[in-house]
C-alpha cells in the first residue's frame, strides 16, 4: 500500500465526523509509541511549554547519569542516545526557543561529563554539531531572546 499525500489526507479528515476523528486519533495512538507520546504533548503539554522542558531536561539529566563510563564507546553510544531522544522531543514542540533551551541543555551536560569529552575526537565533533545548531535556530528567533541566548551560547563555549 502507498500512502497518499498531506493534503489528500487533510481534505479527506475534513469530512470526517468528530466521533471519527477521535477513534482515528486513538487507533494512531496503538500503532507506535512516537503517535502515543506525540498526542501527549500536544493534548497535555503544549500549553505549557516551560514545564514541558523542564521535563525532557530532568530524563535528559537521568539519562546522563546513567551512562556507563567504563570505555568511550558506551559513551558515545548513550550520548547518542540522549541526543536522538532529544530532538524526538525538539519535533513534538516546534519551537525554536525550546531547541535552543535542550540543545543548550544537552551541550552543558555534555561539557561537564566526567570523563571529559576532550579525550574522544566523535563526542567533540558531536559537540560542535550541536553548538552549530544552536546558532541556527538563534538566528532565527526574536532580538531579545537571540542576544540572552547569545550570551549562554557564550558562557558555553568558554
């Protein structure tokens, strides 16, 4: 079977009736549990979205803890980990001020790691991919908040 496109799909959920849509959503919600946690955000979280980061950044902090610091390799594996699990979430809001308070967030926990990431040329080079990301999305929000972002992005990279 091929899927059809957006708009065929938008057009089509136009006729449908209310009842309808909520038995579609919910069927959505058993195929995968990105559906689930997606239909979360925007029924639960969405209209709060300073908790909603607080949240991700407390997972993101256990999530760090976690981390089998025996080799680098375990290392970069749950770094990478952490990091897919954080732009899943980044795509649930998007917001461009919550990809830079994650991202930001992700790069503070991963300058700080003990052992120190100096000694893996794979966890810098993702640093850096990062911190070119955050500047990305800085440019495009608004005056105010690029220059505090600026200066946190600053503090960062010092």
């Amino acid at each position: 079977m091929k899927a059809v496109t957006v708009k065929k799909i938008k057009d089509e959920l136009a006729h449908k009736s209310t009842n309808e849509l909520i038995e579609l959503c919910l069927q959505l919600s058993k195929f995968k549990k990105e559906n689930k946690e997606l239909l979360t955000y925007l029924l639960f979280e969405s209209h709060n979205e300073e908790g909603y980061i607080e949240s991700v950044k407390e997972q993101m902090d256990n999530l760090f803890e976690q981390i089998n610091t025996k080799s680098f390799f375990y290392i970069r594996k749950s770094v990478r980990k952490i990091l897919t699990l954080t732009k899943k979430f980044i795509r649930y809001s998007k917001k461009k001020e919550t990809e830079v308070e994650l991202l930001l967030h992700f790069c503070y926990k991963l300058k700080n790691f003990k052992p120190s990431i100096k000694n893996s040329q794979q966890l810098l080079n993702s640093f850096d991919r990062q911190v070119l990301l955050i500047e990305k999305a800085i440019a495009t929000l608004h005056e105010d908040l690029q220059y505090d972002y600026k200066l946190e992005l600053e503090e960062l990279l010092d």
